[in-house]
C-alpha cells in the first residue's frame, strides 16, 4: 500500500530532494490529510518518479510480507506521512534506523517465542533399551541385535534385527488376542498420542511382587478414567526390569479391576509391568481387548516415576501390516 496525498498547497522543495520513502513537503499549511489507494506512491511529480525506483525492492516485499506498516513518532514524521516496513533491500533514508528496528522486532519474535517454548517443553523417555540377549517373556521369541555388515568389511553398519512383537516396551493391538480384533495398521493413529493421566499406586515406592490390584485403588483416581481417555498406572515394577521376576512377580490386575476399567470405556491404558494380570491371565485381556472395548495396552513403561499428574503420552507402534502387537518409543511431552 502506498501514501497519496490530496492536492493541496503543499510542495516538493526540489533543493532538498528526499532520499528516503517519505515525502518532505515545505511547510505551507494547511496540509490536508493523506489517503490511501491502491497503486502508488505519493503523488507529487518529481517524488513518483525517483521514488517508483527507488522502492522497487521495498513494493515487492511489502507485497510478500502483507503490508507491514509502522507509524513514526510525531516529532520524526512530516505531517501526513507513513512509514512503510518491509524485507531489505532499500534504500536508506533519514528513518532508516527505525525502519530496521521494527523489522527486527517482527522478525525475532516468532523466533524468541520458539525458543521459549523450546526451554519450557521436556520429553520423559518412557521406554527400555532393546539389547542382543535381553530377556524376553516366557515361550515369546529370543531377542537377537547383531551386525548384518560392518565399517571394517563393508564400510557401512547394518544390523540384524530378530524378536518377538511384544519384547520390551510394546502395545498389543486387539488382533493378539482376538482373531476377528483391529490390527496394528487398523487402529486411527490419534489414540497412540493425545493427552494422559497418571494414577500412581505406589507414591514415593513401589508395590511388592504379585500385589492384587483391585477396583477400590483404582476407584480413588476414577475422575481419570474418563471415555475416551488415555491413562498410564504405576506400580514401581519396572525397577526390576532385566531380573527373571520381572515377568513372574508382577504386581497384577484382578479381573473385577480389568472390567471395572474396561466399563469406563478408555482409549488407551498403560502400565509398567510386562503384561496387565498374571493373576487373571488371558480373561484379562479379553475383558480389555473384546469388541466395543478395545483400549489400546501399553506394557513395559519405565521412568513413570518422573511423570506429573498430566502429560502428553507419545507411543506410536511400527506399521506393520496386520498384525498383533509392536515394540515402541515410548515418550512423554511434558508442558
């Protein structure tokens, strides 16, 4: 946008031709007020003419940039005049300083602002380490991580990768327990990510091996479980992660306790225990997993100790086509 002034008395001092985008008229008052038009710059004869290319660069950015304008202060304008703010290059004038300064301020702001955030957000790494010879849970496939080609022979690293679907921190997908179930590429993406509550059993510790965890310790945190909601419970257990107890000692959901959750309609649970019941077993599962449930069963989780009451739960599984289950990266985004 451009500054056109009506005609008046006012004129160009041609002794003192402007060098920058403001036209300084002689002081013959009254000056009229200035208005604006589509096309151009001031129209004052000798102005357009040296003005028009001298500003090229400036009328292409300001037309880029959205037409960024900034007034000057009374005492560094002439009466009518607008100061126009836009990407360099252009020529430099008397308010070329203040032209710069609130480009600057524009320009660094969303920057500022990114860094800010930056500081404020950290992420919780919610996963175990995958390793060549972990254990693995009973009767599932042994773990194996090692080099396919090396640096030394080939001059690239690739590794053979070799495990069952549920080692370490993974989610299972209906279809694990249920043949006619939603598999893994069948689930919408929205609810391995979203929001979470922690409900945390065992504040400052953790509970002892193959504790009952009944409907009355989930009752206390019922305002998490919510339609739709994505909650993660912890037990402590995943302090023994890597010891042979890990899979057999579990602290474990009694079955009145997986269909109280299953009730609540819940998007997503997760824990840090390798599977949800040893003392319920598979009925479980199914009260978990069936149809017209199906939450998604985070298993594995570590750190849980380190989370708030509310955070935002990051787990998404690999694609693969159809099946039952996949190790993740767990994380949690913390605001």
């Amino acid at each position: 946008m451009y500054l056109k002034t009506r005609p008046s008395r006012t004129t160009v001092d041609r002794r003192h031709r402007p060098s920058g985008l403001v036209a300084q008229p002689t002081r013959h008052p009254p000056v009229r007020p200035p208005v604006f038009c589509q096309k151009g710059l001031p129209e004052t004869g000798h102005f357009v003419r040296r003005a028009k290319r001298r500003s090229h660069a400036l009328d292409l950015g300001l037309r880029r940039n959205g037409g960024l304008r900034e007034r000057l202060p009374h005492n560094r304008r002439s009466p009518g005049s607008l100061s126009l703010v836009a990407r360099p290059p252009f020529r430099y004038g008397p308010d070329s300083h203040t032209i710069l300064s609130a480009l600057e301020r524009h320009l660094t702001k969303p920057l500022a602002n990114d860094e800010d955030r930056s500081k404020m957000v950290r992420l919780i790494d919610l996963s175990h380490p995958l390793e060549d010879g972990q254990l693995s849970y009973p009767s599932d496939p042994e773990i194996h991580v090692t080099p396919h080609r090396t640096m030394d022979a080939h001059g690239v690293n690739v590794s053979r990768i070799a495990m069952g679907s549920h080692q370490g921190t993974h989610l299972d997908a209906p279809f694990h327990f249920f043949a006619d179930g939603a598999a893994l590429d069948e689930i919408p993406l929205e609810r391995f990510y979203g929001p979470a509550r922690l409900v945390d059993l065992a504040p400052g510790g953790a509970l002892g091996p193959k504790t009952p965890l009944t409907v009355e310790m989930f009752e206390q945190h019922a305002e998490a479980f919510e339609p739709g909601a994505k909650v993660v419970y912890r037990t402590g257990w995943d302090r023994t992660f890597g010891r042979p107890e890990f899979f057999t000692d579990l602290p474990s959901l009694t079955l009145d306790a997986a269909r109280w959750i299953a009730e609540r309609r819940i998007a997503l649970l997760g824990m840090d225990t390798p599977t949800p019941s040893k003392i319920a077993g598979r009925e479980c599962h199914y009260a978990l997993l069936e149809k017209g449930v199906e939450i998604v069963i985070v298993e594995g989780l570590a750190n849980l100790d380190r989370l708030p009451d509310r955070f935002t739960f990051v787990g998404f599984p690999l694609n693969f086509r159809g099946r039952d289950g996949s190790p993740i990266r767990a994380v949690a985004v913390i605001e």
